[in-house]
C-alpha cells in the first residue's frame, strides 16, 4: 500500500519541558488542523523537530513513543543544528532574504554546512519511513534541499513541496551564495506549490535565469523530469472559528473584555513576533491617528498581541525592545486615567479567547511590511458571524490577492494607514456587511481542507503526467 508522509520543520505537537518533565501541546496552526486526515490516516506519518533540544536517550525515547501515538516521527536536532540549521540558514538567511529583508541577512559558509546536514538528517529520518513507491509532502523554506536529497534516493516516489513564504525576485536571491543550489534542491520535487501567481512566477524567472532551465505554462523541463509549479493560497479551517465565535463561551470572554473596555472602540492587531510583520510601524500609525483626528483620543484603543517567536535571533530581540519602548512612550503620551490607548500582550491566548478578541474588534489591522499569506485576516473574518467589523489589509501579505474586499493598504505609506483607520471606524454598517459578507464568501469556499485536497490532487495528477511523458 502507498502511503503519504508529511515532513516539516515543526511538528504539530510541541513538546516541552518544566519540573515535572515533558509535556506535549497539539498546535492550533492551521496546517496541522489541513493535514490531519491526511497523516492521521492509517500508516501516514508527519516527520519533523519536536521544538525543543533533547539528548537524554531516554527522554528520546519517551517523545518517540508518545508522538507515534499521535502518527508523528520526531527529528531531534542538536544544540548545534538548533543554532546555526534553525536559528542560523533558516532564520538568519533564508526568512530575511525570502522577506526582502536582505540587510539582516548574514552569509555563513558554517549555517550552510549545518543546513545541508540537516537537512540530509530529515532525508534519513524519512527514508526511514518510506518505501519507494511512497507520497512526500515537504513543508517549507527549511527543507529546500529535502526534495533533491529524496529524489536521488527514491527515484519513483511521488514527491510535493509547498513554500508557506514569498518566493521573492530573482535580484534577491541572486544575493545568496548558495542560490543555484536551492533550486535545485526544490526541483527534486514533481509538484512545487506557492501562495500567489506572483510567487511562482518569480520562482520560474529564478529557475530560467540561474539554472538556465527551459519553462513554459508553469512546468520546469529538467534534463531527467518534467516539474509542475503552481499556486495554492492557504485557508483555514473556516468552521471551527465561525462556531467556536458562536459558542457562549466566546460570548462570555467577549462579555467580560467589552466591560472593561467600556464604550471604547476596538482595533486589534495579532502577530508572531517578526519583523516582516510591520508591527513598529503599525504603532506610529496609530499614534498619527491619534495626532490627526484627535476626536478619537479616548475612544478607540489598540488591542495588540505579539506571540513570542525566534527569540534567540538577534532581530527578532532587538525588535522586541522597540515595540516595549513604543508603546511604553505611546500611552504615556496619550493615555488618560480612564483610558489606554494600547493593550499590550507579549503571549500567545487560548483558541476560545483568541476567538473572542475577534468578535469583539471593529477593526483588524493587519499590515505586515511582506507575509507570504498571512492566515489572521482570514481567522478575522471566519469570526465575524454578525458580519460587522473592517479589515484592513497590507497589499504585500498574500492574502490581499483574494480578499479584495478589505480596505487595501501599503504599510509604508503611514497617511494612507492613518485615514483608512479613519475609515474604517466610520464606516457605515451596510458597508461593513457587504465587504464582509463576500470576503466571508470567499474565505469560507477556499478552507484549508480545500487546499489540501488541490494541492494532493494535482500531485497525484503530476505523477501521472511524469509515467506517460517517459512511457512515450
Ligand atoms: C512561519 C513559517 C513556518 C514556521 C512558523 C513559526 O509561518 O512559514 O514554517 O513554522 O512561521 O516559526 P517557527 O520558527 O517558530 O517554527
């Protein structure tokens, strides 16, 4: 029988440690809720790090045992992958540059070697697992050398691979010493999946203008295979927020927060920590809001969450202390006994609160500097069950290319950030209802199960299409 295995960095469960031992937290992410049927399925895998540094044999032991329960493989990186694989390629190289952050990105022939290694170390754990005939869907910029490495291995195995970032101009990644080397990684793949058009089409220009490849009608010719290249933006698992906004539970939070925040209107804003997230200059944006129409000081606060994230990169550290110091100096400046321009959470909120958050915004204010898809303007509008409520979207996350319907921004642009707020807190409710109910429309027909279901379908199809051109 063939089966499918799922390989990311990050395995949906997180295992953790605190004095009494490991523990184990499934992930709310929607990728895991989009491919749980597929690896939950009988003999289906999901391989990748548990998210935490374990040597103890026996401790190994206990996350492989506790995890096969739940059809997962863990991958266990040393201290030293951890820094130079994960903290170093992946995160100090790859994600800025992907981001076109180039200035943060750092060039180290050491990051390299530890990518390549462990990158060769996900090939093994999956070789493990697979037989040839098997299907392998690689997750993610972390794993761009995985399809090659899998490829001369298994020559006949059906192998996918989608990048949930931007896939950036070929003027970026030329910057990269070791560009040639991922696209050739990546075409180890039959299918290779992006967001936006826009992603795929700077990825087939890449292809062209470094490897010299021949492209046509998004298939790569290779000297040895045909690969697909296409485009899949990402949904989320649309009625799980839409009932869980509905339940009593999420009323009662939503309850509770509008009591305390009283007549104050609600603009909210919930991210990883990150720089590509536009969060420093989502802030001055709203102090200008406040220093242009001043009739909003004391009725409209920013509520802002900010997950902890890559905390040991140096970035993502220093960033933390601009927004502790922005906000700090924001509502000092502005605030009132009564009111608090900015609610402030560095954590991350149960699935229900986070809900709640949702329902009770009149504004999301999603303005990431670049996002490959950004899955948080959607969970907005999943939540808005009395379709009441405006999103405001930057123009550069992925998402802007389907949900048209929000009020469009570019996040350099502080003015054009400041009257859309304006906007968007005066807007009619019949207006609010329309946009909301076509991005609701939208958002909830392309769920992340739908994605999953294209994406497997037009694998297999890739598959079917590489037998006949070889058999011809
Ligand atoms: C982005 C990436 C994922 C990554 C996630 C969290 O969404 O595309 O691959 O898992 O961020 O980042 P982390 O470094 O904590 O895994």
């Amino acid at each position: 029988m063939s089966r499918t295995i799922i390989v990311s960095n990050r395995l949906p469960t997180k295992v953790q440690r605190n004095a009494e031992g490991l523990t184990f937290q499934p992930s709310e992410g929607g990728l895991a809720t989009g491919l749980g049927s597929i690896y939950r399925a009988d003999g289906n895998v999901w391989v990748g790090w548990p998210g935490l540094f374990v040597d103890d044999p026996a401790e190994q032991a206990e996350v492989t045992e506790r995890l096969k329960s739940d059809s997962m493989a863990p991958v266990f990186l040393t201290e030293a992958e951890i820094r130079d694989y994960y903290e170093g390629f992946s995160n100090s190289t790859l994600w800025p540059t992907f981001h076109y952050f180039s200035q943060f990105a750092t060039y180290e022939d050491a990051h390299w070697a530890a990518y390549v290694a462990a990158n060769q170390k996900f090939c093994e754990a999956v070789l493990a697992l697979t037989g040839p005939e098997d299907t392998i869907w690689v997750q993610d910029y972390q794993l761009l050398l995985l399809p090659e490495m899998l490829r001369k291995a298994r020559p006949n195995a059906t192998i996918g691979f989608f990048l949930h970032i931007p896939f950036p101009s070929f003027e970026l990644l030329r910057v990269l010493p070791w560009g040639n080397e991922l696209l050739r990684g990546m075409l180890g793949a039959d299918l290779i999946g992006f967001h936006t058009y826009g992603y795929m089409r700077h990825f087939l220009s890449a292809v062209t203008r470094m490897l010299g490849l021949p492209t046509q009608n998004g298939q790569i010719e290779t000297p040895t295979r045909t690969v697909l290249v296409d485009a899949f933006p990402m949904g989320i698992d649309y009625e799980r927020y839409a009932e869980t906004a509905a339940s009593e539970a999420a009323l009662a939070h939503e309850r509770t927060y509008r009591e305390a925040l009283r007549d104050v209107r609600v603009v909210l804003s919930i991210d990883r920590l990150d720089y590509t997230k536009g969060i420093a200059q989502r802030l001055r944006a709203f102090e200008q809001l406040l220093i242009n129409h001043d009739e909003w000081c004391g009725k409209v606060s920013l509520l802002m969450v900010v997950v902890p994230s890559r905390d040991q990169v140096a970035q993502y550290a220093s960033l933390k202390e601009e927004i502790d110091e922005l906000v700090g100096r924001i509502n000092a400046r502005h605030g009132s006994i009564s009111w608090n321009p900015i609610h402030y959470f560095y954590r991350s909120f149960p699935f229900d609160e986070l809900v709640s958050l949702y329902r009770l915004a009149d504004v999301a204010l999603v303005t990431p500097v670049r996002d490959g898809m950004n899955l948080v303007a959607k969970e907005y509008i999943a939540c808005k069950t009395d379709q009441r409520g405006v999103l405001i979207l930057s123009e550069r996350a992925g998402a802007a290319v389907e949900l048209t319907d929000a009020l469009l921004i570019n996040p350099t642009n502080t003015n054009q950030l400041v009257e859309a707020l304006h906007e968007a807190l005066v807007m009619p409710e019949e207006e609010q209802t329309t946009r909301m109910s076509n991005l609701q429309a939208l958002v909830q027909q392309y769920n992340v199960f739908a994605w999953t279901q294209l994406f497997m379908d037009r694998l297999a199809y890739s598959k079917i299409k590489q037998h006949t051109l070889s058999t011809d």
